[in-house]
C-alpha cells in the first residue's frame, strides 16, 4: 500500500490513472479472496437465478456465487453476470472439485414438472434423488458448512389439514415421491455425516423469470403470456383448485436467513404466505390489470395435482421472516416484466 500512496501523490502525473486502477483492481482481489463462497445448483432456473442475483447484490457481505446447471429447462441467458457458471450435470462426480472451499450450498437443480416426472419416472428418480444424494455427497466431501435445499409443497399432495404443517406429509404423484426420497437420504446424511441442512417446502413460486417453457407451465406465467398475446389461456379442471402463491423474493429472503441462522439446522419450513386463491382468482386478478375480457379455455384435470394448498408458516415466521410482497404487487410487476423481457422480444 505504501507504493500506491507514493505514486497517488502526483494527481497530475502520467502514470495516475492506471495506478489508481491497478489499486482498484488489486483492492477487488483482496475482497474477492475474503468472499464468502456459495454454490447454487439449478442456477439458471427460476428461483436459482434470482437468488444469485440477489446475493450479489447484498451490500453487507461479498458473496463469490458459483453456479452448476446442466441448462436441461434452465436458460444461460438468465444467469446474472457475475455467477462463475459451470454446465455440468448434478448427477456427475465433475462437480466435486467446485464445492471445495465454499460455505453454503443452495440445492435446487431437479426435473420439477409434474407432468413431465410423472411421463418419466426413471429420470425424475435420477434427477431428483441420486442427483441430490451426489450434491449430498459432494458437500459432505469438501466439508460445507451448511445446505439448504429445495423440498415442496407437493410433499402434502394427499392432506385434508390446512393449513398445513410441515409435520403433515402424504405424497402422491412421482415428482413429490422423488422429493420424499432425497429427504430421508437428508436424514441419513445428517445422521451418520453430521452435515447441517435446511429443507424449504416451497408452495406457489412466482415472479420475474419463472419457466415459462415447460410442458405446461405455471399458471401465472402461462395467463400472462397468453393475454398479452391476446390469446386464450389454458385452465386444466375447473379452476377452483386454490394454491398458496408466494413470491420469489420473499423465498430468497428466507434463503439467506437459512444460511446464517443456525436455528434452521435440521430443521424444515414451509413457505407459502399463509392465504391461497383459486385458479381462476388469479386469472381474474391478471385480466383485471390487463383490462381484458378474454375468457379461457377449459381442459381435462392433470394428474397428480392437490386440489388445495396452503401453507401454515408459523415455524418460519419463528424465526423473523414473513411474505412482504402481497400478490396484487407481485402480479403487477410480473405482467411488466413478462411484456419487456418475453413478449416484446418474441421469446413465445
Ligand atoms: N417454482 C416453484 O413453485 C417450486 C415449488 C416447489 C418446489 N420447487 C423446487 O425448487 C427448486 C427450483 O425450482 P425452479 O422453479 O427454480 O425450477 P427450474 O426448473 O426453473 O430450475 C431448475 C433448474 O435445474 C436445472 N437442472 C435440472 N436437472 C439438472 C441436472 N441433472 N443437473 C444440473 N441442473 C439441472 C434446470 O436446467 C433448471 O435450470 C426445484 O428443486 C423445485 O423442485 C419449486
């Protein structure tokens, strides 16, 4: 340092400007070298792709975010700059060496469509069990402090209790089977490696970046779309079905709380807000703010679908956290952020 204030003496001298960038650029070193290393899996999803972009926007702590996806339903393209990506496979040994170092782990690559794990069963068992118990294995033998990894409210496909506690489990459709499974190789890698995880059962996900370009795509992202194409939207039953909508940003919230609190240890959440609206609501909230008349088209039920979800989120408000973005803000800027970055670029 004594050499960089030597030469910064002089402002008029030649040679500042590139000093002082040499400063800047050794000064980025040094915080880089004492950042905190994180891992996403699934990092150029929905939800992996707002959580890095999130963490590398938090001002108190320098976070270095590495990202694994293998881009099978993930997009390159949303993956904030900033994440050193690495396209690899879940299911691969190749990803040990990037776990060296790091400090948490945020688990969420997995083949998440019900309807698509419910046509393959043998690859959603592959995917989201022996993938996971590698990421399992994989944290375990570079010795991360800490994981936190994506369970879901389909864990409750066949409960009657609402709202429902995370004590209440009765999965039905293969997509929820694979997450009960990879839950008690959880169990077990807690049990006999001492690793510290935190499961999060999220319920309706929604907000900027969900996948709009799977096999049947979320209800939110699928309305939006489709009325601002002025085409007809596509409802699957009657519409009364009722989930728990909960926005991305509120689950990152809870992302970086499970990090550093060490209360979550062992421990399971629910993350829904608390209040579910029907299919339909939601689709009347959508063309309320569109100012649309178009009526949708009703089909067949889809397998493997609860009829009703909602989450009791007393264990997660426990610990400080709750839903802050009511779904009348959340859709608003969804809509906004569905015509800037999908419709108007011709995406669909
Ligand atoms: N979005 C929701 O409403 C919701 C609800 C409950 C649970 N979850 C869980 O949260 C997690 C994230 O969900 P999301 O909505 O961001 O899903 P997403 O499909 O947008 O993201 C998952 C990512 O995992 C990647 N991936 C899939 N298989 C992989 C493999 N073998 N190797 C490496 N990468 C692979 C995909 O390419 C994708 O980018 C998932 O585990 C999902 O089951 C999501």
């Amino acid at each position: 340092m004594a050499f960089s204030r030597e030469f910064c003496r002089d402002e008029n001298s030649e040679n500042t400007g590139s000093i002082k960038k040499l400063i800047l650029h050794r000064r980025k070193i040094v915080l880089m070298k004492n950042a905190k290393k994180v891992l996403i899996t699934g990092v150029a999803g929905f939800i992996g792709s707002n959580l890095a972009e999130k963490l590398l926007r938090v001002q108190s702590v320098r976070f270095k975010v590495i990202g694994i996806d293998n881009l099978a339903y993930g997009v390159k393209e949303q993956i904030p700059s900033g994440v050193e990506f690495h396209q690899l496979d879940i299911r691969s040994k190749d990803i040990y060496p990037l776990f060296e170092k790091v400090d948490t782990v945020f688990h969420l690559a997995a083949k998440n469509c019900i309807s698509d794990c419910q046509a393959d069963p043998v690859e959603t068992s592959d995917i989201n069990v022996t993938g996971t118990i590698n990421v399992f294995e994989a944290a375990k033998k570079a010795e991360v402090r800490k994981v936190v990894y994506a369970e879901s409210s389909a864990l409750y496909e066949g409960i009657c209790v609402f709202p429902t506690p995370e004590t209440e489990v009765k999965p039905e459709s293969f997509y929820a089977v694979s997450k009960w499974a990879s839950m008690y190789f959880a169990k077990a890698y807690e049990a006999f490696y001492n690793l510290r995880l935190t499961a999060l059962r999220y319920f309706n996900v929604y907000g900027p970046r969900q996948d709009y370009r799977r096999t049947i795509p979320p209800v939110m992202s699928a309305f939006i779309i489709k009325l601002l194409n002025k085409e007809r939207p596509i409802i699957y039953g009657t519409g009364n079905k009722r989930r728990d909508f909960i926005h991305v940003d509120d689950v990152n919230d809870f992302h970086i709380l499970a990090m550093n609190d060490d209360r979550t240890d062992g421990k399971v959440y629910n993350l829904g807000c608390g209040k579910n609206y029907s299919v339909r609501e939601i689709y009347d909230i959508i063309r309320g703010f569109l100012k649309t008349e178009i009526e949708p088209e009703y089909r067949n039920d889809l397998p493997g679908e609860a009829e009703i979800t909602l989450a009791d989120i007393t264990e997660a408000k426990k610990l400080g956290w709750s839903p802050k973005i009511d779904i009348y803000t959340g859709i608003r800027d969804m809509i906004e952020w569905i015509q800037i970055n999908v419709v108007e670029k011709n995406l669909v």
